[in-house]
C-alpha cells in the first residue's frame, strides 16, 4: 500500500468526525501520527456502532462482535465488516456514515501497518469494545439501570479510556528513542490513570443524558447508601450529591495523573497532543462545580472557540511545562460574574 497517498484520506475521514483530534495529532512526530489517527477512526467507529439508539441493543451487539473479529483478523476483512456500511439510517451525521462506510480501507489500512502497531491497535480495541459491549448487555432501553459498584465503574473506566493511557505509552516508548523521564511502567500507570480520569468527567457532565438513555454509571450501592435509585438522581439533585462530589474528586486525581504524565514527557510535539485534553477537562469540571446540583438540567459544553483557543495556545507555547500548567490552572477557575455556562475563550 502507498501510505503516501492514503495518510491524506486518513486525515480527511479523522477531520470530519473529530476536528479538534485531528488538529492536536498534526503535532505528533510522523511515525506515530498513522497508528494513533487510525485507532482513533477504529475506536470511533466501535462507539458509533454501541451507540446509535436506531437500533436494538442485540442488533447493536452483533455488529459490535463483527467489528472486532475483523480488526483482530479473525475474519476477512469483506463479509459483515462491508456490511456495516449500511447500518447507520440515511438520517444519521454523514460523517460517521462516511465513517463506517470506510471500514474495509481502515482495514487496508491496519494490515500496512508494522507488526508491533498493528497489535497495539488491536489490543486497545479488544479493551474499548470490550467496554461497550459491557455496556450493551448491562443496560437496557427504558428505566435507568445502575452498575452495582465502584469495581464495575473502575472496569468501564480502564477498559474504554484507561487502556487509551498504556497504548499511547507503548506506542512512544517504541517510536522514540527518549519519550519520558520516567520507566515505561510508571508512564503506564500515569496513562492508565489520566484516561480513567477523563472518562469520569464525561460521566460527570453525561449523566442527565445517561440517565435518559437507561444508563446510570453511578453505583448502585452508593445510590442506596444515600437513599436514591438511579431514577430519582435529576428528581433528587442535593441528595445525589455527595455520591457525585465522590466521583468528581476520583476525577480530579486522574487529571493529577495527567499533569504528572505530561510533564514527564520529553518531547514537545508529543507533550501537546497528550495535554491537549487536559485544561479542556480541568474548565469541564470547574463549569460543572460551578452550576452545582443544577447541572442535571443543563448542559454543560465548552465553547468551540473555547477549544481551538486552548488548542492555539499549546501550539504557540510549544507546549511548555511552565506555560502547560499556567493554562491549566486558569481554567479550573470560574471568575465570579464571568457567568459559568457561557465562559470567556
């Protein structure tokens, strides 16, 4: 394959279904810009296939296992993996449509990789799908079910965003001959941490719309503790909120995580993109602190100018350890009067 010419249908297919993804990796070293932008597209196809509600959950389980035979190489890459193409209703966003319509060049794609990249791929989508099709079975359409405790949470969290922290590590530390100051082992740890700790903000700021969508990633035993079911959590916000402040503070640790994570990487071009998520997160939780038991009933999202202004400043900084943590922490902070569900970029 002419991995000349198909980087840049790579990038086009990344760009449509994550703009601000695909803006932070043109900042990675070459070698590592292809496997990380194909995960990405391999990880995003698996998460629109668990999640589009157009279908029946078992339906969706399906086409979830057929997905992850053919990235593993159990099947060939034609058969149900074209058959995805097809899946999504005319209705749905056109590029996650393009998406999945692409899935045997992604195939083309993981098979031209190197050895090592490829696995790596694969076992980051094996935990990722993994993830989802917990999810799947857990689940069901209707009234919230609650996963029965922090060990199930601490799972879901590994398996869908913790893993994401040991590929990238793995990948650097095999790409660059001086990726951190610190052993590979203590960078997967830090990784592993950082990325169970982004997912728990997007449970965070989701759990209104989880909620609706018969999810509740809150344990159900910690919900009982405080004399709540996950359906009376929006009726119920102030009994619900030690139960979140928990969980916010595990989150906060996780992007402590981060923080130790990037500042041990040596390399500035890899340093941006793994920050990249970091500040946008810290402002996240800060808005969600800052709405208080309200934010059930709003939604709580970072300006776009907000993101590419976050974005433009890694890149002029060259993302400096010093103008890294200045950043970070202006955006945990919510001026008074600045006004929290509409913040300044």
């Amino acid at each position: 394959m002419d991995h000349a010419t198909s980087f840049p249908e790579m990038q086009a297919l990344l760009r449509g279904v994550s703009r601000s993804f695909y803006l932070s990796i043109r900042l990675l070293p070459l070698g590592l810009r292809r496997p990380i932008a194909l995960a990405y597209l391999l990880a995003r196809a698996a998460d629109t296939l668990a999640d589009t509600g157009a279908l029946p959950r078992a339906e969706r389980a399906n086409h979830l296992a057929a997905f992850s035979a053919a990235v593993d190489g159990r099947v060939p890459a034609g058969g149900d993996i074209a058959a995805l193409r097809s899946v999504l209703p005319p209705h749905h966003d056109a590029q996650e449509r393009l998406l999945l319509a692409s899935l045997p060049q992604c195939l083309d794609w993981l098979h031209a990789l190197a050895p090592d990249d490829r696995e790596d791929i694969r076992t980051v989508l094996r935990h990722i799908v993994r993830g989802q099709a917990l999810d799947l079975g857990r689940f069901a359409d209707g009234a919230p079910r609650a996963l029965s405790n922090a060990a199930q949470l601490d799972e879901y969290t590994y398996l869908v965003a913790g893993s994401v922290g040991e590929f990238w590590t793995d990948l650097c530390v095999r790409h660059l001959g001086n990726f951190a100051r610190a052993p590979q082992a203590t960078m997967r740890t830090l990784g592993r941490d950082y990325g169970k700790g982004l997912q728990l903000i997007n449970i965070l700021r989701d759990g209104a719309d989880d909620l609706a969508a018969g999810r509740c990633y809150f344990p159900a035993d910690e919900l009982a503790a405080a004399g709540l079911a996950p359906a009376g959590i929006v009726r119920e916000p102030a009994r619900f909120e030690p139960v979140w402040q928990h969980w916010r503070s595990r989150a906060a640790l996780g992007l402590a995580q981060g923080m130790l994570y990037a500042d041990a990487v040596n390399s500035r071009r890899v340093r941006a993109p793994i920050s990249a998520g970091r500040p946008l997160a810290a402002r996240t939780l800060a808005l969600l602190d800052a709405a208080g038991p309200a934010r059930l009933q709003r939604k709580i999202k970072i300006p776009r100018a907000q993101v590419r202004s976050v974005l433009l400043r890694l890149a002029l900084t060259a993302a400096g350890r010093g103008a890294m943590q200045a950043q970070f922490a202006r955006l945990s902070r919510v001026e008074p009067g600045s006004g929290w569900d509409n913040p300044p970029p």
